[in-house]
C-alpha cells in the first residue's frame, strides 16, 4: 500500500491546464514483466504526435517463459512466449511544473501465442504438446514519464482486455504487465 500513494499522488498532479503541441517522434523501449507470474517481457512503445496531448501509438511486445522456468518432473519446457503488436490512439496530461507526463493509450491489434512441452517418463513414450494460436489483442497502456529531458525513465502498466469473458480468473498469466525503460524523444523534421 506504501509503493501505491506516491504513484496516487503523481496521477493527482497532472492537469490539464498545461498546453505543449509536441513536435517529438518518441521511441520508448522497456523491460518488465507480468504481475502474477513473473513473466519477462521485452517491449517497444513509439508515439508519434497528432494533434495537442493525443499521439498516434504502436506497441510492441515479446513476452517469454525461459525453458526450464519451473521444476517439474518429467515435464520439460521447450518454449513459452507471446508476441504482440498493437496500435492505437492516446491522450496525455502534464503536470504543473512540466516534470512528468501522464499518457493513457487505447489499443487494438493481434496476438501470436506459442507453447511446447514435453513429457519425458522412462516408463512411457515420450510426447511432446504443441500449441500455436493468433488473437485478437486490445489493452489499455498508462504510461508515466518523468523529467524534461530527451533521454529520461519512465514506467507503464499494459492491460489486455481480451478475453474479457474469461476475467480475471481465465488471464491470471498475463492480467497485466509493469514496465521500466528509457523514453528517447527525436525532433520531428
């Protein structure tokens, strides 16, 4: 509860009242992982400015398990990993004093999930499951950026949304991920 108020208290500093029309194409890349299960994850966002605060967005992700992430006997993990690509539109409001940025994304694209595991028991044959599916994909994406600078850190939360029929108990894996990285800003010709 104590790592939560000061994130409340940097979402009530952001107003609207400050007006930037931003003439930066802004790559932000990440490093995170998801909530519940530790699930590393590597991630692109890059923003490209439309209008006044609402940018244009494209997110991508790979989000993996490591083979042999979990001890099991007789169960080995050949791969585990989901690979995302989305689009879409956000919004964002800054603070008073001009120091953090705070951007809510809509977005929509597909997801590609791949999973294999094989059973290895010297008392039966050995099989091996395979699965590879492609989704629909829609999340939100909050993203705080702090400083003024080109180069500064930053943090996001991506919340898929689908498949909302299965929530929260039919996504435990991949109900949200915490993100870290840099945000690098490039002037726009």
């Amino acid at each position: 509860m104590r790592s939560v108020l000061p994130l409340l208290m940097l979402l009530l500093s952001a107003t609207d009242t400050y007006s930037q029309k931003s003439n930066h194409f802004e790559i932000k890349p990440a490093v995170g992982m998801a909530i519940l299960n530790v699930k590393p994850s590597v991630s692109v966002v890059i923003n490209y400015p439309v209008a006044n605060r609402w940018s244009v967005a494209s997110y991508s992700m790979l989000s993996f398990l490591p083979a042999n992430h979990r001890k099991q006997q007789y169960v080995q993990t050949n791969y585990n990993y989901s690979l995302i690509q989305n689009f879409g539109i956000g919004y964002s409001l800054y603070s008073k004093n001009k120091n953090s940025r705070h951007t809510l994304s809509v977005l929509g694209g597909i997801k590609r999930i791949a999973f294999s595991e094989t059973l290895k028991n010297p008392q039966l044959d050995e099989i091996t499951t395979v699965t590879r599916n492609t989704l629909p994909e829609y999340g939100l994406l909050y993203e705080l950026a702090l400083g003024k600078k080109r180069l500064k850190p930053y943090a996001r939360i991506y919340l898929p949304l689908y498949p909302i029929q299965y929530y929260p108990m039919g996504t435990l894996d991949n109900i949200a991920y915490i993100e870290l990285g840099m945000y690098i800003s490039l002037k726009k010709k």
